[in-house]
C-alpha cells in the first residue's frame, strides 16, 4: 500500500489599515465593511478547493488543496 500524499497551499490575510478604519469610520460601519470583505473571501473558498481555518476580526486563515496536474 502506498502513502497518498496531497500538496495544499496556506492563505494568511489580515485587513491593512483596519485600525485607521475604525477611527474614521466609527465601530459599526467599520466592522459591516470587514465583515463584507471576509465574507467575501469565504465565498470564494468553494470555487477554490479551499477550506476555511479560522477568522478573528479582521484576519482569515484557510487552506488550498492543490490539483495534481497529470
């Protein structure tokens, strides 16, 4: 029996500036404007052989499962 072995990618993101959003923004449009963006990266999780990890705040951490090319 042989050792199947899959090849996956990490994406780390983090919302730059997101701080400086809050202040000039205030706490409630802020944070619907980074729920929006981490929502729209989830939702592009499944067109992408990806799974979602975690998010906190203004972070998303999930992982790619490669292709294998023939």
């Amino acid at each position: 029996m042989s050792a199947q072995t899959n090849k996956i990618a990490i994406l780390f993101a983090d919302i730059c500036g997101s701080t400086a959003l809050y202040e000039k923004l205030g706490d409630l449009l802020a944070r619907q404007l980074i729920a929006r963006c981490i929502s729209i990266m989830k939702g592009t999780l499944s067109t992408h052989n990806g799974t979602l990890i975690k998010t906190i705040g203004d972070e998303i951490l999930c992982t790619f499962l490669l292709r294998k090319l023939p």
